[in-house]
C-alpha cells in the first residue's frame, strides 16, 4: 500500500495509518513531499499554477508503482490511500493512469480538477474499488467537488463507495479504518485450496 500524506505533514504521519489498520502482512510505502507538500496551491486552484510540483509528486506515485510491480506484486494486489492534499493526488494520479487495481482510497479528498477548465478522463478502472470520504462540512474539501469526483470515478468504470460523513470535518475516522482494512483483507485473501 502507498500511503500519501497531506499538506504539512509527513510519511511519519500518514504511516500512523498503518497501526491502526492492524494489517500486518501489508508492507507501506509512505513518499514524503519536501516542505510537507506535493504543491503549492489549493487542488481547486489552476492546474498550471501547481507546476511543475504537481507532475512531480504523480512521477512520485508512478515510480512506486513501477517497483513495486517489478519486485513480483500484480497492480490487483496494490493499493493507494490518500489522506486530504495525498487524497487529492492519490485521485488525480488514477484518473490520469487508470488501470484495475486493488483499492484506491481517498480521505478528506476530491480529484484536482479547476472548475473552470473541466477535463476528460479516458480508460477503464476494470472495477476497482475506490472509496471517496469525507465530511459534509469539511473546510478544505467542498462537498460539491466530491460528488464530482465519485460521478468521475464512475466514468472510469470504477466500483466507487461514497461515504459523506455528517458535520464530522477534516481528519480520518475509525469507521474509514474499518472500511478500507475490509477491502484490503478481502483483495488480499487467498482463495481456498
């Protein structure tokens, strides 16, 4: 599992994470973005204004991902959480790389799309389960711009699980744990013999 912190934290942070998932045959690979952040401006900001940190935080991800298929593990068998600007990226790195994985999660997040220049995303997630969460009344993420990014991932033929949290704000809950430690348990079980 790649694990991608959010704005003024670190991989120490994010790794946090990993405890508590209590998934112990998991190994994590948690970047950490120099001066705690992949880029500089909000995700609703003019992608060009987030260059060129932004194309360098997704090479980030990329070459992850490269090693870690080339060390045996299939992509069905990898996963990606993000947590709030991470959860930004961990989407826009999917959307723009699409291919059937073993679970994206994204926390306290929506893709980096600027309103005022919408894109098109082509490919095929192959139904890979992607879980978008956040609050309702989150001060960073718009709600708006989360449904926008599960209507998104649908289009990309993703098996999106959308959880708004009420009044809840911007950090992770024990019930995303028990949501995204579900999905991995259940990708990385071997089938009886």
């Amino acid at each position: 599992m790649i694990l991608m912190h959010g704005r003024g934290a670190g991989a120490w942070d994010i790794l946090g994470l990993a405890d508590a998932l209590e998934l112990y045959e998991v190994a994590y690979l948690a970047p950490e973005a120099a001066n705690s952040t992949w880029y500089p401006n909000r995700f609703v900001a003019p992608i060009e204004t987030n260059e060129p940190w932004l194309s360098s935080a997704l090479r980030v991800i990329d070459s992850l991902r490269e090693r870690i298929e080339r060390a045996g593990i299939p992509a069905e068998r990898t996963f990606i959480l993000g947590f709030s600007q991470g959860g930004c990226l961990t989407l826009e790195y999917i959307a723009r790389t699409p291919r059937r994985m073993g679970g994206i999660f994204a926390l306290s997040a929506a893709l980096i799309e600027n309103g005022d220049k919408q894109r098109e995303y082509a490919g095929d997630l192959g139904q890979t389960p992607v879980f978008i969460a956040c609050s309702d009344v989150d001060p960073h993420i718009p709600l708006a711009r989360v449904k926008h990014s599960v209507t998104l991932m649908r289009g990309l033929k993703a098996d999106v699980t959308e959880q708004i949290y009420p009044g809840m704000g911007h950090l992770v809950s024990d019930a995303e744990i028990a949501f995204v430690r579900g999905v991995v348990l259940g990708a990385t079980k071997e089938p009886p013999t």
